[in-house]
C-alpha cells in the first residue's frame, strides 16, 4: 500500500521499479531483488524484515539504502545489520553492510496506526539492548562491528531501557486510540534509533541468541521478533544471575504492556522437551553472540532457563488471576 503511495508520489520525478517483499529475509529473496541494474537508490518500506532486505540489496547493488519504518516493531531500520534466514525461517547468520542507511524516516502518525501488538514488539527487542550490552561491557566482549563497544552505545542502551519503563505503557495507550502523543514519540525514539544504535555500538549477547536458537521451532515463527528476544531476555536474567528486583521490573514491565512471559505466548505450550533443547543448543552456536556472555553458556543451563523463566510466567499469571 505505502509503495504504490510512494510510486504515485514520485510518478514524472524519477523513474521508480517496485518489488514486494515475499517476507522472508533469505538469499534467493534478496538476489531475486537485486535483478534490477543501473537502480541508484534502494527505498525500503514497511517492517524490519523489508528494511533488512532493503539493506542486503543496497549491498548487493553497491549502493544507497534509505528505509521507511511504517513500524516501530524492531530496532532494524537504523543499523547496518541484516539477519538473514533460510527459505524455511531458520536463523542462517547475520549480515554486516559497510554503511548504516543513509536515510531512516519514520512518521510517527502512520505507526501509530499500525498494530498496537507490533509496537509492543519493538519493545520486547529494545527492552533487551541494555542487558545485552552490559554484558558485552562487563566482559570486554565485542560490539557488531567486531570491536569494544564504545560509552556512547551503553549510555544509549541505558536511557533506552530507561525510556521504555518511564514511557511504554502511555506509548500503549496512544497507539490503541491511533494517534500520536510524546510519549508514543519517545517509544518509537527508543524502539528504532535508541535500540539500534546501542545495540550495534555496544553488541548483542544472549537474549538475540536465544531467540535465533527459538527459530529451530516452527510454532515460534508465527509470532514477531521482539516477542521472541522477550523470552530470550527473560531466560537471561536467570542465566547472567540478575538480582530479584529486576526479575521484578522486567516482568512487571512485560505483563503491563502484553510482552510474553510464557512459552506458551510465542505459540510453544506443547513443544517437546527435546524440541526446546535443540532450541537452546542452537543459541549456543560458536558464531552466536551468546559467547559474548560471561562464563560458559551450555544448552542445558540455556534450556534449564527457559523452563524456569516459562515457570516463573505462568505461576505470576496465576498469581494474578
């Protein structure tokens, strides 16, 4: 829809080729695209998945990428980063560009009419950036481009998480009445360009690495990115030992906003035990990033936490009831 906008718009400006994404952020996907020569620009509209094909495409051709976020629904626009896939949904590797896009443009009155769910999403992702990054701080672990992060990352990993907590459930409320307010701005702030800086600058550990081993299990592709990093980001707390008080806040933070708590929220109730440490054995993966934690992390402590922070989910939700 936005791209036969965009088309009409541009229509006697400059001579424009539309391809729609199939959505899947695979190597056929990606050189199916890039077909088309003598293209000076590649504009991506639409979700994460789009703005990382948009990416690997720019790449591909050698040239620029400017992407149009009509989500906030993950940090992807403004990073330099594409997570490529398999034809089936499985995490394949990440792929490193040589530059960020050169433009990232974000109306926040289109996203604030877009699924309040995938807002919500780009908060699970965003609300793991701080964690990830002070343990890549702690441990003097590498950032995305391969080297220490710097202070600037960290300090915007911090004022992420913080904004997400001060912010996210009156981001919410916006978002479920469609329009825009400056706590919905913060949000989407905080969700692409906060997120995406920090992470890139500062690095990844195991919550993204969690989610790509989730990726080995069908019933998990049916729900969003950030949704699946939140279960990631809760089976963390336990592995990096995180105090009971932030158990507290992440999960309290999680349940005001619909992020999931349980396994049983990513479409995974009644996957196998031995489907869920094929999962975790996979988050362990030499090339993953959850080297970047401290210790050695084993599938089984990666399954182990899994269990117990589902457990931990469901017996709040009883609480609750």
């Amino acid at each position: 829809m936005y791209g036969e906008k965009l088309e009409s718009v541009l229509e006697g400006k400059v001579t424009t080729v539309v391809e729609v994404f199939n959505g899947t952020v695979c190597d056929d996907e990606i050189k199916r695209i890039s077909r088309h020569k003598g293209v000076d620009l590649v504009v991506g509209v639409g979700g994460g998945s789009t703005m990382d094909t948009s990416k690997a495409v720019g790449n591909e051709l050698k040239i620029p990428t400017a992407v149009v976020p009509t989500l906030a629904a993950s940090d992807a626009p403004c990073s330099a980063l594409a997570v490529i896939y398999t034809k089936d949904k499985k995490f394949d590797r990440y792929l490193f560009v040589p530059y960020n896009p050169s433009l990232v443009l974000v109306d926040t009155e289109i996203v604030a009419k877009a699924p309040v769910r995938l807002l919500v999403s780009g908060m699970g992702d965003a609300l793991a950036t701080w964690f990830e990054a002070e343990s890549c701080a702690l441990g003097h672990k590498p950032n995305m481009t391969g080297r220490l992060g710097s202070s600037l990352g960290l300090s915007l990993a911090r004022l992420c998480y913080e904004t997400l907590l001060e912010y996210g459930v009156l981001a919410k409320q916006a978002c479920e009445c469609g329009l825009t307010c400056p706590a919905l701005e913060r949000v989407v702030e905080a969700n692409t360009f906060l997120s995406g800086i920090g992470f890139e600058s500062a690095g990844l550990g195991a919550a993204h690495a969690i989610h790509n081993g989730l990726m080995q299990i069908p019933e998990a592709h049916d729900c969003w990115h950030g949704e699946r990093v939140t279960i990631g980001l809760l089976a963390s707390l336990l592995l990096t030992n995180r105090p009971p008080q932030v158990f507290d806040t992440v999960y309290n933070f999680c349940e005001s906003v619909g992020l999931p708590t349980k396994l049983a929220d990513i479409g995974c109730a009644g996957v196998t035990d031995e489907m869920l440490l094929k999962a975790a054995t996979s988050a362990c993966a030499p090339d993953d990033t959850m080297q970047n934690e401290a210790g050695v992390m084993t599938p089984t402590a990666v399954f182990n936490a899994l269990k117990v922070a589902d457990y931990i989910g469901r017996s709040r939700s009883r609480t609750k009831c």
